[in-house]
C-alpha cells in the first residue's frame, strides 16, 4: 500500500492527536492514504473512530512495536 504522507504524533495525547491528523488529511488529496503514528492508547481507539465520523475511511489499525501503533487512513472527503 503507497502512503503518501506520515504524522508522526508520539509524545501527542487526545484531543490533539485526532486534531492534528483532521488537518493534514484536510490537505490532502481525495484518495490519498495517511499515515499516523500514535503511542497514545487512548488515541489508537480515538482518532480511527473520529476519522470514520468525518467520512474518511480507516484502513487499518496495527501495533508495530511496544506501545507504538500505525493508523492508515484514506481520504474520502
């Protein structure tokens, strides 16, 4: 899977994880697939679920390390 663009929010908690990824997928392109790295539990469930309330669609939610995971979402809207 291409991913055209990665946020890289360690270190970030609620509400700014989901607030900082809203607007870099706004400045993408319909179609496009973000990347979003999160060491934050609370955020793993909290930006795919208000990801999928804005209309774009969450293509996976994967741990890849201790504490670390990747959110893929594609724009839709």
């Amino acid at each position: 899977m291409q991913i055209d663009k990665e946020l890289d929010l360690k270190g970030e908690v609620c509400p700014f994880t989901f607030v900082k990824s809203k607007l870099i997928i706004e400045q993408m392109d319909t179609g496009q697939v973000l990347r979003v790295i999160l060491d934050y539990k609370p955020s793993v469930e909290n930006v795919p679920k208000s990801m999928e309330m804005e209309g774009q669609e969450v293509l996976a939610v994967n741990q890849i390390g201790e504490n670390l995971w990747e959110v893929l979402v594609r724009k839709v809207k």
